[in-house]
C-alpha cells in the first residue's frame, strides 16, 4: 500500500468517477444550453486574395457557460457527437447562420458567403437534408451563399454515403468544401468523384511554413491539383507574414487565420466585415 492509503485501483476508480460525473454534468448542462441562451457563434472571415471585396466567413459554434465560462468547441462538439445533441446543436448553428445573413443583408448590397461544420452523426442524419431546406427556405435564403465543411477523414470514412449526400446538396444550390485536408490520406481518384468545391488545407500544413520543405512540398502539391480540378482552395490557419507570402506567391487564392483576423462577434463583422483587411 502507498503512504497515502490507497491503491492504484482506488485512484483509478476515483478519476473515472470523477469524469463521468463531470461527463454527465456537461451533458446535462448542455441541454439547458441548448434550450437557453449560452450557444452563440462567433464568425472568422476568409480573405480572397483575388477579390478582396468578396466576404466570405466560417461560422464557428461558442458556449459560454454560466459557470464554467467559454467551453472549447473541440470539447462541446466531441460531447453532442456522442450524446447525439450534435444534431440538435447543428440545426442551432444553421439556424443562426440564417438569421447573420438576415441582418447582413439589411446592412449591405454585397453578398456574402458563410461556411457552417457538418459532423459525422450530422452526415448519418436522415432529417439532414430536410431539416436544412427547411431552415434555409424559413428565412429565403439563396442557398448559393451556404458553404458546408465536412472534414476529409469523416469523407473518407463514408465515401459512398458522402457522395450522396454531397450531390443532394449540390443539387439543391449548395456549395462543398472539404475540412482538414491533407490529414485523412485521400485519393486523387476520390476527390475526383466527389462534387467538391473547395479544399481546406489543414493547418498543421501551414504552420511550419515557410521553412519546412516537406510541408511546403505537400501544400504547393495541394494548391496545383486543385487547381487542375477546378477546386477551390484556402489555407486554414495563417498566422505570419511569411506564410501569407509564400501562399500568395504559390497560387493560394483564399486564406483564413489569425494573421488577418480572429473569429469575432457577429455584429462586429456586420458592421465592419473589411477593417480586418484594411488595418
Ligand atoms: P475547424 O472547423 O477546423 O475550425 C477552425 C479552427 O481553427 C477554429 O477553432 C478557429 O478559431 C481556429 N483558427 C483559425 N485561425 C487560426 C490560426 O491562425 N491559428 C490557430 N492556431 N487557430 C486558428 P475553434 O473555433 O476552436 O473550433 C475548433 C473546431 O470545433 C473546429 O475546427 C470544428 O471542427 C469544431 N466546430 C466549431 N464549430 C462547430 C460547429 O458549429 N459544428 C461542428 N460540427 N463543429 C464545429
Ligand atoms: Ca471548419
Ligand atoms: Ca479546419
Ligand atoms: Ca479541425
């Protein structure tokens, strides 16, 4: 026995209560969040390079909690998926996407295009399709303006049911992009098949960049075959001047990171959607 008293076993037993407890605490705090007002979203714009008045913004999912503060999505998000809550907090996300296109067409001219995350449990949905047109119809929407990012492992992992899923949401005026590209070892001839849009590269890519050569391999590789696909492509995750640089200079004609601007409120970027740009 330890000098403590208490053996490896009762440790053990103590941390898995203490995490369950903890698990079913958020679970629960989670669903009051749901049905109250805790879950906002914040929006990160995209800069196109090309067309620097085109805006373009990834919406992305807040809770802030009453006790606990902001909880990180990468933890919220891993929670719903397992819970199910996702497809709640899902219609939630959209839900509001609509209504930041609503007060952004009451304050500008120009259209905008908002990217919303789709999970895998989202995916496995069958209300997916439904549910979506029927948010978007709600507040007239042109669908045109919605991107949806799905990552490329969750595409990899379900290439027959992404396909279908993909082409129903293409034919409904949708825009695709895929997520985290480069991590889920995709083949040319997949991506070939998929009706994609835009290819976000992961931004473990770019982090290095400019010095590491095998990720500056890997990204200019990236940047040429979508360009020979008619594929879209932004780099996830710019944070330097040198990075911003050497994207450029390689052809990469949309970039996302907190070099040009952080995810912020969506009345911030309503009312000044460039001053990220200009200043
Ligand atoms: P993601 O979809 O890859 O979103 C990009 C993440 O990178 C965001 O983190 C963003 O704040 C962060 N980011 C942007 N620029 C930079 C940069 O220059 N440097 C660094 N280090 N990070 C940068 P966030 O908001 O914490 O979201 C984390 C993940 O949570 C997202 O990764 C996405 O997978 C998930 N998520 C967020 N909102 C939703 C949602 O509404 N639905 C779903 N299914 N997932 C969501
Ligand atoms: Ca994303
Ligand atoms: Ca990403
Ligand atoms: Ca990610």
């Amino acid at each position: 026995a330890k000098a403590n008293g208490k053996d490896g076993f009762e440790h053990y037993s103590d941390n898995v209560g203490h995490m369950l407890r903890r698990r079913l605490q958020m679970t629960s705090d989670l669903s009051k969040a749901l049905k109250g007002k805790e879950l906002f979203l914040d929006v990160q714009p995209k800069l196109n390079l090309r067309d620097s008045r085109a805006f373009s913004v990834e919406a992305l999912a807040r809770w802030r909690h009453s006790k606990l503060g902001l909880i990180p999505p990468d933890e919220f998000i891993a929670l719903a998926e397992e819970t199910g809550q996702i497809l709640d907090l899902g219609r939630q996300v959209l839900t509001k996407a609509m209504e930041f296109i609503v007060d952004w067409r009451a304050a500008h001219t120009s259209s905008l295009s908002v990217a919303v995350n789709l999970s895998a449990k989202q995916l496995h949905d069958k209300n997916l399709l439904s549910d979506i047109a029927l948010i978007v119809s709600h507040y007239e929407v042109d669908p045109s303006w919605i991107e949806f990012e799905i990552t490329e492992s969750v595409v990899m992992d379900n290439v027959e049911s992404s396909l279908r899923l993909f082409n129903a949401l293409k034919k409904m005026g949708f825009r695709i992009a895929i997520d985290d590209f480069g991590t889920g070892y995709s083949s040319l001839s997949y991506l070939n098949k998929l009706p994609i849009d835009i290819l976000k590269i992961d931004r473990s890519f770019i982090a290095q960049l400019p010095d590491n050569q095998d990720d500056l391999a890997i990204v200019s590789a990236i940047i040429s075959m979508a360009k020979s696909l008619n594929i879209e492509v932004v780099a996830e995750g710019v944070e330097t001047e040198g990075q911003y640089q050497l994207l450029g200079e390689l052809g990469c004609e949309q970039l996302q990171g907190y070099y040009f601007a952080k995810p912020g409120s969506l009345q911030d970027y309503i009312q000044k959607p460039w001053s990220f740009w200009q200043d």
